[in-house]
C-alpha cells in the first residue's frame, strides 16, 4: 500500500510526493511512532518511516 501512495499504479513510477512532502512525512511519522497508543500504529509508522527514508537517500 506504501508503494502506491508513493507512486502511481503501473509504469512508469510516478512519484505522487515530492521530496520535500517525503521528509515532512517521515518527521510526522516520526512523532507519531514516539507517542502512537498501540504497538501495531507504532510498528506501522516505524516501518513507512524506514520505506520512505531508504527511498529518500
């Protein structure tokens, strides 16, 4: 589901945020993994946070 909210479906890939959008998601995932009420929100943001950090660098 990550992928194609970061791109579009099919080819070529299109990315549907810019990279500056990217960072501002990777620092809100970020607060919410420190303050998420449940493991399984924190693992998710956690996860999202890594997949759009790798694509970033």
């Amino acid at each position: 589901m990550l992928n194609e909210l970061l791109y579009g479906s099919g080819e070529p890939r299109l990315p549907l945020l810019t990279g500056d959008e990217a960072r501002a998601l990777v620092i809100l995932l970020g607060a919410l993994e420190e303050v998420a009420p449940s493991e399984g929100v924190r693992l998710a943001a956690g996860d999202m946070r890594f997949r759009i950090g790798s694509r970033l660098a």
